[in-house]
C-alpha cells in the first residue's frame, strides 16, 4: 500500500497489416519499426529484471549501471541508450513496483465484499506482495534511495492505489461498519501506519518468513479488528 514515498508497464504492440502492393518488400516496411520497438522493450525489461536481482543481493541502494550492464554482458555507456541515469533506472523500477502492488490489491479488493472485507483483502495482498518482492517493495514503500523522488508518471498508481482503500473504507461507512470519521485521511493515515509497521518488523527480523507466519505477520489482522474501536460504527 503505497501511502508514503511504491509489474512493468504494458505496451502492446500494434501490427499493421497493409493491402496488397506490387512490391512484397513495401508491405512488410511498417512491421520493421514494430519489431524494432518490440526488442527495445524486451531489452527495458530484461535491464529492469537484472537490476530487481542486484538490488536483492546488494541492497536496493546498492544498484549500479556497471554491475546490470557486466550482468548484461554489454559496456556501461550502452545502457544509456535505454535510460539516461541510474534514478531513471530507480524511476521506471518505481513503477514496476507501484503497477504490480496495484493490480494484486485490486484484484484482491474485487473479489472481497465492499467494506471491510475488501480492505483486509487488499492490506494482505499487498503486504503478500512485499514480502515476495522485498526489493521493489521497500523501493516504492521506503526511502534507501537518497535523493530519489519519483517522478508524477511513476507516483500515479501509488495514488490509484490510495483511492481503492479510500474507497473501500468508504464502503465500510456506509455498511455501518465503521463511524463517518473512517471516512477520512487520518484513517488511511492509521492502516498505512499498521500495514507499515508489521512490514518493518518482519523485513528487519524475519526477513525469510513467508506472509501469516512467525510473529509479526499474523499481527496484521488484530490491528485491524481495532478498526471499529477507533472509528465506531453509528447505531441504528
């Protein structure tokens, strides 16, 4: 849940199939760019991936060009053809990560009641997600990055991400579940810092423990039964 600082971005490729010319060679033109742009990504992505492995391994602020490009088997200067610096680099991982929280939670949300039920759905997938990609997640989550902002392209599906919990708190006020003043950036402000805290304590101190295991994960839930106490639901 990206509330503080955060699956690559899709691109479809569309082919454009031409009417029959005289000369094969002036039907298949179009396609070239189209392939062109097709190595281009699977290049991004396959740059992208090598730095989530140097990031697990070092530590996310131990990423370096010259290690993804050695990890590459190309020269450093070659990886300027596909991002300028290494925060471009931390940038488009960002996003990767922000995207990929996204969708598990929203998946997860959609298939949960409206109200409670979907927000417990998706703090725990999201906090699933973390412990499955630690090195995305204290990226998008944390700042071991100095000096890295991301930019307002890559911040837009933490900020999607936002609205879906504020909108399933929402839910819970008007199912009664909650009092009107869950419906609110304090609340949101509190099951970040829950969801936040059990992720800090099992990162730091079972950082090899899978999601509802060991001491801290399955604290989550408890939190959020507090819920109802902090913000009671109106009678009637």
């Amino acid at each position: 849940m990206a509330l503080s600082h955060a699956c690559q971005d899709e691109h479809m490729l569309v082919f454009r199939f031409m009417a029959a010319q005289p000369h094969s060679n002036e039907a298949a033109a179009p396609e070239r760019p189209d392939r062109r742009a097709r190595r281009r990504q699977e290049t991004i992505e396959e740059i992208l991936d090598i730095a989530v492995d140097v990031m697990t391994e070092e530590g996310v602020n131990g990423l370096s060009l010259s290690e993804v490009a050695r990890r590459l088997g190309v020269q450093p200067p070659s990886l300027y053809k596909y991002f300028p610096s290494l925060i471009a680099v931390y940038d488009a991982l960002f996003m990767r990560g922000q995207i990929d929280n996204r969708d598990v939670v929203r998946s997860a949300m959609a298939e949960a009641s409206p109200g409670l039920d979907a927000l417990r759905s998706g703090l725990d997938a999201s906090a699933r997600w973390s412990v499955d990609n630690k090195a995305l997640a204290q990226l998008s989550f944390w700042r071991p990055v100095p000096n890295f902002e991301p930019s307002t392209e890559a911040f837009e599906p933490s900020q999607e991400m936002v609205e879906l919990f504020r909108a399933a708190m929402a839910d819970a006020v008007a199912a009664r579940q909650l009092g009107p003043g869950a419906d609110s950036d304090e609340a949101l402000s509190m099951v970040s810092t829950m969801l936040a805290g059990v992720l800090s304590q099992t990162m730091s101190n079972e950082p090899d423990q899978p999601w509802g295991e060991g001491r801290f994960t399955p604290v989550l839930g408890k939190l959020l039964d507090l819920l109802p106490a902090a913000y009671p639901p109106s009678a009637g």
